[in-house]
C-alpha cells in the first residue's frame, strides 16, 4: 500500500481525471455487459491506459527531460479519441431514446423556427467551405494552444491546460449519456443530399466524409441515422473552443489573436453545417462555466495533495 502512494502522488492532475473517468466507463461497461457486446474488450483497454497513465507519470517523475514530459502530456490525445470511441459502443445500447425533439421544441421556442432554416437563408458555397475548413479544425485547436505553452516553457500553465481540457472533453462525454441526439442533420435536414442542399466549393465534400468517418458513418452506411455517434448535447466543439479561446486570454498568450476569430468561426459553423442545434451551444457554454469554476477547485485540491503550489493564472 506505501509503494501505491508513492506511486499516486506521481501523478499529474490530468491523469487523475483520466484514471477516474475509465474507472466510471469500466463500471458501467461491467452493469450493462448483457447490453454491450464489446464489454470486456473495452474494459481491458480501460486498465491498459490506466496502467499507461501511471507508468508515464512515473517515468516523467524519475527522468526528468523533454522525451518524457512531451510523451507524458500527448498521451492526452490518443486517449480522448479513444474515449470517444468508446462511448459509441456504450451510449446506445444504454440510452435507448434519443433526446432530438426536445431540443428541436425548444430552439423554436426561442427562434420561433429552426436556426439551421434560418442560417439556410444566408448560405453560400464560399461561406460554406470556409466554415466545413474551420470545423475540421477542432482537435488542432487544444494542440496548438499546448504547443504555444511548451515552446514558452510554461509547464505549469501547460499541467492546467491539458487537466482543463480533458476534463471538459469528459464532462461533455457524460452529457452525451444524459442527453443522447443525432441533430438536424438527420431530424430536419436530408442527410442524404446534404452535399446538394449545403454545396461548399473544393474541400467541402471530402470534409464531410472525414466527419462522418470519425462518427462511424462512412459513405454507402445503411440508415446512418440509427448508427451515428450519439455527441450532440452539449456541443463539445462549442465547449472546448470556447475553454480554448478563454485559456489563450487568461494565461496571456499571444495565440489568442489566432484562436479568438478561429474559434468564433467554429462555433457559428456547428449550426450553419446542421451538425447542432442552438441549444446545443447553450448547454455548451454551460457546461464550459462549470468545467472552469469547478476544475481550478479540483486541480488546486490535487496540487496540494502532492505538495505543489496553487495555480493562478497570472503567476504561471
């Protein structure tokens, strides 16, 4: 028990999310294993980057250099897709019951129709491939905000960055088990013509594939509705932009003049591109609130725990 101590208080606050979060899904994937097909494979792959996570956290602790701290931060991002990819396995044989009407009632009752009609209006294939370019940006966006960070040397800043991030990418995960949709793409939009109905000019189309790929819907799918990733509510392309846009303002860092416009682009293209309803965005917003309000809490709370000092944003 004294060697697991030790070893725990290698960990990074970033880990700690990571390792809790896999424990929850590994969990669930053994209370509904009569459900999910996939249960011990999953669960199997959860300990494998539990184990991951403390053999990295370890080995950045005992060998200080820039091989270890750069293999220990960019684990990060394989895991969150992986995570991702997990809950497709998950949140539909849990969740039975889509959530899409309940969003669609509300977004007209604050617009008196639906936005993505609205936005239709002003569509043009310009605007439209620049927006599809600037959506398929998500993902780029917490790396560049990590590279800015590290090529400053700023690694505490850098330790709060990945934990904010990855907590909000998890947080936005537990969302899409509570309130599991599909969008208006599918609900008041033909997916089937969306490459007619919404024409971008080059890369627009192939953008499209790559999206639709990822939520594990490649061209030719039969009846894609039924087997698209259920990722919609809150929008985590809304909440983790937003995250990203506030953190290069907070820790004062010169890329916020690169992730301010791109970031703004990238919200108002989750609705243009019929990917979210406005409700989605909303519950983004939210959700980013509480991930900032309730992470500095936790990663002080783990900074104390391993004898660090507190973050503050102006002193890191």
């Amino acid at each position: 028990m004294g060697k697991f101590k030790e070893l725990v208080k290698y960990l990074k606050a970033f880990d700690v999310v990571v390792i809790a979060f896999y424990i929850i899904l590994s969990v669930l994937q053994v209370i509904y294993r009569d459900r999910i097909e996939t249960w011990l494979i999953w669960t199997l792959v959860n300990l494998f980057i539990i184990v991951i996570g403390f053999i990295l956290a370890y080995m950045e602790s005992n060998h200080n250099n820039e091989f270890w701290n750069a293999v220990h931060y960019w684990y990060i991002v394989p895991v969150v897709l992986i995570t991702f990819k997990e809950l497709y396995f998950m949140i539909k044989p849990i969740r039975i019951f889509d959530h899409d009407q309940m969003f669609i009632a509300i977004d007209r009752w604050m617009f008196g129709t639906n936005p993505t009609h609205l936005l239709s209006q002003i569509s043009t294939p310009v605007l439209t491939e620049i927006l599809q370019i600037v959506y398929g940006m998500f993902y780029l966006l917490p790396i560049l905000l990590g590279l800015f960070l590290l090529r400053k040397k700023r690694y505490v800043a850098m330790d709060f960055a990945v934990f904010i991030l990855v907590y909000g990418f998890y947080l936005s995960y537990l969302g899409y088990f509570i309130w599991p949709g599909i969008g208006p793409r599918f609900t008041l939009h033909n997916f089937d013509t969306i490459n007619q109905d919404l024409p971008g000019l080059f890369l627009t189309n192939f953008l499209r594939e790559l999206v639709n790929s990822g939520e594990s819907i490649p061209a030719g799918t039969i009846n894609p509705a039924a087997v698209v990733q259920r990722d919609i509510f809150p929008s985590g392309h809304t909440m983790i932009t937003l995250i990203v846009m506030y953190l290069s303002v907070r820790l004062k860092s010169r890329s916020k003049y690169f992730f301010v416009p791109i970031g703004t682009l990238l919200i108002l293209s989750t609705v243009y591109l019929w990917y979210h309803y406005v409700i989605d965005l909303i519950g983004g917003l939210l959700f980013m609130i509480f991930t900032l309000w309730s992470g500095r809490y936790i990663f002080n709370w783990w900074r104390r725990k391993v004898g660090k000092p507190e973050f503050e944003y102006g002193k890191y």
